[in-house]
C-alpha cells in the first residue's frame, strides 16, 4: 500500500462539468497539499492544509476548491474549468507543515475538453 | 523571492557512465532546505534527499551522491555508474525557514539512460 494514494489516475471532464480529486494519506501526517504540474511551467504549489486547516491558497481561482475533512483525506473540486487547467495534479503530505520532506501520491491526469 | 533553476532539460548517457544534475538556487532566507525528488513514469513524486542550509557537507547514498555548495548557490546531484531504471525527471526544489514547508520547484531534469 502506497503512502499517498490519489483517485482517479485519470480524468477527462468537460469544460462544464464538476468533479472531485480524492487524495488519501496512510502516514499519520499532519500537512497535506495539493501541486499542479503542466507541461509548460514547473510544478506550482495551489493549496496547504495544515491540521485540517488551509494555511495557504497560492493565488489559485476559485474554479478550484479544497477540502481537508479530516487529517488523512484531502479534495479538490472542479467545476468550469478550462482546456488549460488540463495537468497533472499532485497531492503530497508531510508530518507537520514545518520544511519536512512531503510524500507524493502518483496523481490524477486531468484533460479539460 | 525564492527560485530554483535547472539548467538541463534534458540529459542523455549510457548505462554505467557518470549523470551530474545541476540546481541553483535564489533565496532571501538565511534558513532554508534543499531537495531532489525523482518522477519516474509512473508519475509520482519520489523524495532522495533533503538539506538544510547549515550543513555543507556532501552527501552519498549508495550510487547518489550530493554537492551543497553554497559560496555559488548550488545543489548539485551526481549519479554515479547509471543504470536504465535511473530514467526519469529529477527535480531540485526549496523551502524557506518562513515560509513553511512549501516547496518551490526546478523545472526539472529529464535523464534517459541507454542500455
């Protein structure tokens, strides 16, 4: 069993669609985050949630909603994305919110047509 | 503002020869930490190593090994004899002591290793 587990692997949604990202960490960590990786730009932090609580929202429209219910599970909700939302989205966790080294999970492939 | 650059999109070799990845980094931060995660195909993230910013010394693990320097600003990782299954993205990236653990990413270095 994988530390980080993320759901679905790959997701293709229209551009009116709304969906969930579901991550799932196995760790016992206290922080969890979500990074969006597109083909074009380096891997770009979008949220931090410490303790259930969101320490950081990195400028990231409100297309894009968080939610942390408990400390082991985090989403990400879409709704009326855009073809350049398409990317690789990353959860990663780590044991406190404090510059520990954050396991990753495989990530969701997300196509917006 | 903290930056992170990779220089190398991508390097070429042939299994058991020698891989050094450049990184160098920006920061305003006396405090701060390094890292190197590999992205083999498979997509996730793979942590090897992480460095805070008062401890200089070189690092080896097994054929990895890692060069602080930081009178230049730079991170670099050497692969010593590679081997096929080393394919994959490296990434170098930074924290900052105040800013918490949030890491700021290299583009990434894709190596390919030829049998």
């Amino acid at each position: 069993e994988t530390g980080v587990t993320q759901t679905p692997r790959h997701l293709v949604m229209g551009m009116t669609n709304k969906k969930s990202l579901k991550c799932e960490q196995h760790l016992g960590h206290n922080a969890m985050y979500w990074y969006k990786q597109s083909a074009k730009k380096p891997l770009e932090l979008m949220f931090v949630y410490s303790l259930e609580e969101r320490v950081e929202n990195n400028s990231v429209p409100s297309r894009f909603s968080p939610e942390c219910p408990n400390s082991s599970h985090l989403f990400l909700h879409l709704h009326t994305l855009q073809p350049e939302d398409s990317a690789l989205y990353l959860c990663a966790s780590s044991q406190d919110s404090g510059n520990t080294e954050a396991f990753f999970g495989q990530g969701t492939r997300l196509t917006v047509v | 503002a903290q930056k992170v650059t990779q220089a190398q999109t991508e390097i070429s070799v042939v299994e058991k020869e020698d891989v050094t990845l450049d990184c160098v980094y920006e920061t305003r931060d006396t405090t701060y930490y390094l890292f190197w995660y590999k992205q083999p195909p498979s997509g996730e993230l793979v942590f090897l190593i992480r460095r805070n910013s008062f401890d200089e010394q070189n690092e080896i693990s097994g054929r990895y090994s890692w060069n602080f320097q930081k009178s230049t600003s730079s991170f670099n990782f050497t692969i010593t004899a590679s081997q096929v299954v080393d394919s994959a993205v490296y990434f170098c990236a930074l924290s900052e002591q105040a800013a918490g653990n949030k890491l700021t990413f290299g583009g990434g270095t894709r190596v390919l290793v030829k049998p």
